[in-house]
C-alpha cells in the first residue's frame, strides 16, 4: 500500500505580521497528521480520482483545466504538470486527524500528503522546495494573500522562524516545550480574517503598522527566548502577542476565554494560534502543570485539548 502523511502546525508567534515582511515562529505537530493512500480504480474506471469524505468531495482530476477553485483538484493538477506526466488510474484517499479551520494548517497539510503520495505513485518525487512551492500556490485558494508560512513548516516538517521571501531558517529549541492546543470549536476563515486585517491597515494605516511593527519584535525576542530554553521569557511574549493580535480585531470572546482560563490556571503563557475569530489558542506550560491546565481548558468551554511537545 502507497499512503504518505504530513502533520499539522502551530504559529507560536507572528501570526498576521507575517503577511507583512515580520518575522513568524511556528513548529510542527507530529502527532496530528493527515494522510493519503493510493488505491487501484475499479475496472473501467480510468485517470485520477480524489476521494476526500471527511468533506464529502469525490473528484476526477482533469490535468487540462484552465481554471480551478478546488484545493484537492489544483493540487493534483500542480504536481502532474509540474512533472509533465499523464494521470495515473488510481484513486487516492484523504483523511486527516487535523481539526478543519482551526488554525492547525489543515488545508497544508492535506495537500502536501496528497502531493506526496502522487509522486510516490509516479515515483517522481518532488524537492522539499518544490513542493513548498506548489502547496504555496494551493494556499492561496484558502487564506487569499498567504505569508507562507502554513506550508513551509508542514512541508519540512520543522520549527521555522520565518520572513516572507527570505532564506528559511530552523530553529534550535533550547529546551523541549510542552503546549497545549486549545480547540474553541468554532471554525474560522483565515482568508477573511486577513483580508480584514488589511482593510485595518487602509483604514488606520499608522498605529495599525506600528502593532504589526511590535509584534514582529516579539517574534524576534521570542526566537532568542526559544533557543536558550527561557520558558518564563517565552510565555511573557505569548501573552504580549496575544494582546496585540487583539488590537488587529482577529481575537473573538472565545478564544480570549481559553487565554484567560489558561493564565489564570498557571500557564506560563498562552495566546490566540493561526488566523483568529476562532479555532485554536496555545499555552506553554510545564509538564507537572499540564494536566491542571488542560482541564481547566475544558471547563472553559475548549471542545478538545491537544498536547504536544516542541523539541
């Protein structure tokens, strides 16, 4: 069996700022994955085929179609183009443990496993910068204007600290990080909430500009922060960005309930993570402290708590 899979995100800082040339921190998580596995057609059933219940999408991919508003279907298209190859006679399935508009990258996530098995199945594999290239491309029909970030960190499946159209740069972790992911269960457009912020910028361009200015900063101490391990520098920042990130208006009562609930219950740390008005926040907090923190996230009205470690 052919499968291939690539995991989830989370921003730790920058979210937002990043579309404008400020620096991002983001890390993988591996432990939510989306996947994709190649089955043989049914007899008489010929070219590729996308089948994707989880959002009830079955598709045939035609590889000569000008115009494409399917993420799935542009994806598939990409990479056959890219390689200059006929469809294969499979079918390629999709499913994915990442929550939908959440904020984790998802729609990423999708995409680069489905870009993997279909190479996997040409065996005509991809550079890991082609690929980011491609899945960026993908995301522009998920989030309208991308800072890029989304893709890079799932595609190489490591922590970044990330400028938009510069050089990409790992990140040492001083010491592990554990963090919990906080779903508020309301789902977010990422597209709208960035296109929202930059009728912000047209509309009061300056103290606007100068918020995105102060959270770039943070991202910048944090990057310090992270690779010498200071965890209580680390959870200061977050919660810095986090007030920040409200001042652009893509905080909502909800996630601000999970941040309060989080802090108040001893989290070093905790903020709104990804495009905001929902999905997820993050906090930092020590391994002994977790569990505490975790329900208390649940009692706060968290649909669903995620821990993960970043090392």
């Amino acid at each position: 069996m052919i499968e291939a899979s690539a995991s989830a995100k989370v921003i730790l800082f920058g979210e937002h700022a990043a579309v404008y040339g400020q620096p991002a921190i983001a890390a993988p998580v591996s432990s939510l994955r989306a996947y994709a596995t190649v089955e043989t057609n049914p007899v008489g059933v010929h070219g590729l085929h996308i089948d994707a219940p989880d959002l009830n999408q079955r598709l045939p991919v035609d590889i000569r179609a000008e115009s494409v508003d399917n993420a799935l279907t542009l994806t598939a298209q990409l990479v056959l183009t890219t390689l200059a190859v006929e469809p294969p006679d499979v079918t390629i399935c999709l499913r994915s443990r990442i929550p939908i508009a959440s904020g984790l990258g998802s729609g990423s996530a999708v995409s680069t496993a489905l870009a993997r098995a279909l190479c996997l199945v040409l065996d005509r594999p991809l550079s890991e910068s082609d690929l980011n290239r491609l899945v960026y491309e993908v995301e522009k029909i998920h989030h309208g204007t991308p800072s890029g970030i989304d893709n890079t960190v799932i595609v190489y499946e490591r922590p970044v600290y990330f400028v938009r159209d510069k050089t990409l740069e790992t990140l040492t972790i001083g010491a592990p990080l554990t963090l919990l992911i906080g779903d508020t269960g309301v789902g977010a457009s990422t597209k709208i909430a960035v296109g929202d912020v930059r009728k912000l910028v047209d509309a009061d361009r300056e103290p606007t500009e100068q918020t995105i200015r102060e959270i770039g900063a943070i991202s910048e101490q944090a990057r310090s922060a992270i690779e010498w391990g200071d965890a209580a520098a680390i959870g200061r920042l977050m919660n810095a960005n986090h007030e920040l990130l409200k001042l652009l208006t893509v905080s909502s009562p909800e996630l601000d309930r999970l941040v309060d609930a989080a802090q108040n219950a001893g989290a070093l740390g905790a903020k709104l993570s990804g495009g905001g008005r929902g999905g997820n926040m993050i906090a930092l907090v020590t391994p002994e402290h977790a569990h505490h923190v975790e329900q208390t996230l649940l009692t706060a009205g968290a649909a669903r708590v995620f821990q993960t470690t970043i090392a």
